[in-house]
C-alpha cells in the first residue's frame, strides 16, 4: 500500500506529496511521516535508544521466520540456529524474516516473536533440543541437552521472549 499524501505548498504551488515511511537519515529532517503496512511507525523513523532491540548478522545457515538463533564468532560474528541438544548453541534472540545463509539477518533480542504456530497460549516455551531453531513446551531432559526457558507463549502464534541462560542437564 502506498504511503499517504498530503498537500503542501512549495514556490507559490500546491503539490502532493508522499509521507515518509522509513528514513533515510538527516536528509528526512522536517519530512510528515506516516504509519507502515502493519500500522506502526517503522524502526528508522525512531530515534537512537527507542524501539526494538535488534542487530543486523550474517546468517551461517539458512534462518526460517520465527527462528531461535544462537551467535558465534566465524571469522566475524555469524548467527544460527539455536540447538538445546548442543552445550553453547543456547539462543541469545529469534529472527521475524527467513534469511539465507550468507545474507544479513535482523535478529531480535527481546519482544513478541509473532512468527509461531501452535502454540497453547500461557505454556512456557524452551528451547528445543529435538529440532534446531524451534521451541518446546517441555523442557529437554536428556543428559547434555540445555534447559533454556525463552519465553511463554501469549497466543497460539506469539512468544513473549525474555530469554533466560541455560542450565547443561547432566
């Protein structure tokens, strides 16, 4: 959907003119900006500090939205799947867009991870130790698995993360 118009008058005309959707930066300055396709403003228009807290990382491995992702140095931070069979795979944030390996994905520290399903709203959700990158409702319990509760689920497709450090079962 196009941004929404507006009328302004510039050298003695009147014009249309497109609001302002994402920024650009201080070339923006003084610009009316208008809500994007989900109703929100999007994180560019906001300042430094405010909105999500979220860091752009190369992906070693193809990402599916919704993902539970883990960051390791290769030659530079990369960013994968996150495991709770494997001890230092714990999750550190989830991803909202699907990113091929090798291109930069948004990963998300903290908020509502809405790209879920399934999902029985109020359950805790921990890291799964059965399937890379996806949660669980039960807990691992197998000797080396990581106990790491992510988050509880707050609709049948939306976890609220605050994700906890992992416990390696014995």
């Amino acid at each position: 959907m196009p941004a929404k118009k507006y009328l302004s008058h510039a050298s003695g005309r009147i014009q249309e003119v497109a609001a302002t959707v994402t920024s650009t930066g201080a070339g923006d300055d003084g610009k009316i900006v208008a809500l994007d396709a989900t109703g929100r403003l999007d994180a560019s228009i906001m300042p430094v500090g405010l909105g999500a807290d979220t860091a752009s990382i190369v992906a070693s491995e193809n990402l599916a939205a919704g993902d539970y992702v883990n960051i390791w140095d290769s030659t530079g931070a990369k960013v994968r799947k996150a495991d709770a069979a494997t001890a230092g795979k714990e999750a550190v944030g989830f991803v909202l867009a699907a990113v091929t390996s090798g291109q930069s994905a948004t990963v998300y520290f903290e908020g509502q991870n809405t790209q879920k399903t399934g999902l029985t709203p109020g359950s805790r959700q921990y890291l799964s130790a059965a399937t890379p990158g996806a949660t669980a409702a039960t807990a691992p319990s197998a000797t080396g698995n990581v106990v790491q509760l992510l988050g509880v689920a707050v609709s049948s497709t939306s976890i609220s993360t605050e994700i906890e450090d992992g416990i390696v079962l014995a």
